[in-house]
C-alpha cells in the first residue's frame, strides 16, 4: 500500500513530500503515530481513534506511554492542521452523550453533591423517566454519584453515610402523620431528612395523586427537609422502580436520614424491605387478633413494630394489640443475631413515644453496624435489586421483540375467546422469542 505523505520542516516554512511504502495490514492508528508531524496528501478527514492502551499497537515498543488521545487529521489545498485534543481519563470519559446532556449531567451532579434541592429533584426525574435517552442520561448520572458514594464512605472509615428506614402499613395507620412528627423532631436535632413517598398509580386511569406531601406541611417548609412524593406506575411491593436510585441520589445529596414510605399495604408487599437498613411496621389499634401477627409475610420482615394512634380512648386497644403482637413475635425465627424485633406504642399525635422510638433505631443501627451485618445486608440488597431490574426489563425486551411482537395480540384474542389455554399461548410465544435469539 503506497501513501504520498507530507513533512512539515523543521522551521515551518516549507512541506517536504515523502513516498511511502505501509504494510497492507498496518492500522493507521498505528500509521500515525509512526509519523505524527505527516499529512496525508488529498483531502482526508480520519476522525475519532481512542488510543487507551498499548494493546492496540502491537507494532510499537518504543514509543512513550500512550494516551488517551483523540486525533483529528485534515488536509486541504487551503489548509493544512492537525488537531489533538486529550480526552477525559477513562473513569470519567462518557460515551455517546451529547454536549448539551454533558453539561446537564455536570449541573445536576455538581448541584446534588452541594445539597441544592432543585438539583436532586430533578435528578429524580431524571431517574424516574422511561424514555430510552433520559435512562440513559441517568445511568451516567448514577455512576457518578456512586462513584462520589463510595468516596466519602471511605473517609467516613467505611460506615454508611445515611440511615435508610423504609416504613410500611396498612391504609389509614398514620404513615403520613407519624412521619411530620418524626421528621420535625430529627430536623430539630440538626438531622437532615430525606423523605420518598410512593402514592399507588390508578388501575384504570394510570394517574396518581401524590398528596402526601399535603399532610406534612410543617415538614415540607423545612429547609433540612425534603418529600418527593412518586407514583408506583403498577410496581408490586409498594415502591417504585426507581426508589433505590432515589435513595442514592439523596445519601448523595448529603441526608442523613431517607424514609421510604409505602403505599397502604397487606400481608405480603414488603419490596422495601430489600432496599432499606430498618424496615418499620406502622399498625392501627384495631389491627385484628393475635392471628394476624402470626402470619407469615411483612411481619416476619419487621425490625420494629408500632401502634400508633395510642391516644385517647385507644389506649386500652394499642396496650393489647401490642401484648398479642410481642407474644406472636416470639414464634418467628430470629433473622439476626444481635437483633430482636421489638413492638412499641406511639402517638403521632400527641408526639409521645417518637423519642423512645428514635432511640431504639439508633440501637439497632449501632448493633447491626458493629456486627457487620448492615454491610452485608447493604451488599446483598444491591444484587437483589439489579435482579428485580433484569427481570423488568427482560419483560419489556420480551414484549418489543420483533418475533413475539405481532403474535401477541393474535394470541391473546385467542385466550380471550377461549381457543387456546394461557399456558399453551404463553408457550407459543416463549418458543417463538428462543426461536427469534
């Protein structure tokens, strides 16, 4: 292979023309670094080679350390330049972003580090998005903050940043209540908290709304406060797909304290839990017998049972639902070893029992922390979570691939008007996506 090469002389004056003869299988990566100050003859435009290693010059030994370089040759009859922009070291290069989107992910990671509010509420949409770009976007945007993350937990001597809490019940236990009379009270001891409520989503009309942050209006004047109310979008378990990032972000923005509050929910929706260092059970008075405790599901996931609404005329219900629940408690198996679960009685309301509340959860951190089993508790609900999200997306890949794509509404006609089984149809369509791989 021949190339008419050019040489600039040594004072800049003047092109010295050089024939070449370059082995045929000679990469012109490879080409241009053995003659780095030559232009190719006629109009060429070679744009976008990323040296990163010497891996992919197995032709040179002797060169200096190669560098993540981006060259940039043209050549005209007007013009002769050659442009060489050092690139960004490979933990920070990204690829495929725009400058524009660039530039938003730096805003909005320089802003949540710095603890702006705005910025960590537009991370969270961001997040939240289901348009292809934007997820993408946010993955960047994710791995920064991960990346900041783990930073800071080794200058804090490996302990986690924040105290994850997930609070969990039924509809009408005073979630919402107990969480303003909660937060208030860690705001005045100078703790910032970080609230993620999830509002269920409508079955038919798919709008939800979001009116947990009406309930809490001192707590959300505070300004070492912060409620972002979510939509469940017909996520199980009462949270979001989304709620682990959002939890991320916020350590991210410099709380202390996240609480992820559910949705009203039953006997076996207890998703926070994988999520969360402390999972808390709020309960009504009237919760039922003896029974209801016994059965197995969110119950058996509680570190901490409380009765709320222990006021008033309800004194004498909460004093027996919490006897009936300590006893039912002792029949579960121990899921740690410096921990038993404990079950109080508190009033949002008039506030009495938050404090003692308070104190047994900074015992259950302070033992699970030392014991080591909050970080490996931590560990394991990141692989648990990366597997809810595979089987999401799995789900979403199966229903857009193009060899079940238009087979679906067929079948699903079918299973309708009664010709084919569920399970025939669904192996159909199972055989036609292996078929399509």
């Amino acid at each position: 292979m021949f190339f008419f090469l050019f040489k600039v002389s040594a004072n800049g004056s003047e092109l010295i023309s050089l024939l070449l003869l370059i082995p045929s299988k000679m990469k012109i990566p490879s080409l241009l670094l053995r003659f780095p100050r030559c232009y190719f003859s006629r109009r060429t435009c070679l744009t976008s080679f990323h040296f990163t290693s010497r891996a992919d010059f197995p032709c040179i030994e002797s060169l200096t350390p190669v560098h993540p370089y981006r060259t940039k040759w043209i050549c005209s009859s007007n013009s002769l330049r050659r442009e060489l922009c050092q690139q960004a070291a490979p933990d920070q290069q990204i690829e495929g972003l725009s400058d524009k989107e660039q530039r938003l992910v730096d805003r909005l990671y320089s802003g949540l580090i710095q603890g702006h509010r705005a910025c960590l509420a537009e991370a969270i949409t961001l997040v939240e998005s289901t348009q292809s770009r934007k997820k993408k976007i946010a993955q960047v945007l994710l791995q920064k903050v991960l990346s900041y993350h783990r930073e800071q937990e080794k200058l804090n001597q490996g302990k986690p940043l924040a105290f994850r809490v997930g609070l969990s019940g039924p509809p009408g236990a005073g979630k919402s209540t107990f969480i303003e009379c909660f937060g208030k009270m860690l705001t005045e001891r100078k703790y910032k908290v970080s609230v993620l409520a999830v509002d269920p989503s409508s079955s038919t009309s798919g709008g939800s709304l979001l009116g947990d942050k009406t309930r809490m209006t001192e707590l959300s004047r505070d300004m070492n406060a912060y409620i972002r109310p979510s939509p469940t979008r017909g996520t199980l378990g009462g949270v979001t797909r989304t709620t682990n990032e959002a939890i991320l972000l916020c350590e991210g923005g410099g709380y202390d304290v996240v609480l992820v509050e559910t949705v009203g929910v039953g006997q076996s929706e207890f998703a926070v839990a994988d999520m969360v260092d402390m999972f808390i059970l709020l309960l009504p008075p009237a919760g039922g017998d003896e029974l209801q405790g016994i059965k197995r599901g969110i119950i058996e996931m509680a570190d901490l049972v409380a009765i709320n609404k222990a006021d008033g005329d309800l004194i004498v219900p909460a004093r027996r639902i919490q006897a009936e629940y300590v006893s039912a408690m002792k029949l579960l198996r121990k899921r740690s070893k410096v921990w038993r679960p404990k079950v109080m009685r508190i009033s949002a309301k008039t506030g009495e029992g938050i404090s003692d509340m308070w104190d047994k959860m900074t015992e259950f951190r302070d033992l699970m922390l030392t014991s080591g089993e909050l970080i490996a508790k931590r560990r394991k609900q990141q692989k648990v979570w990366m597997w809810n999200l595979i089987q999401e997306n799995m789900l979403e890949h199966f229903r857009s691939h193009l060899a079940v794509k238009d087979k679906i509404p067929l079948l699903e006609e079918k299973v309708l008007s009664g010709v084919l089984s569920p399970g025939l149809a669904a192996d159909l369509l199972l055989k036609a996506f292996k078929d399509g791989l």
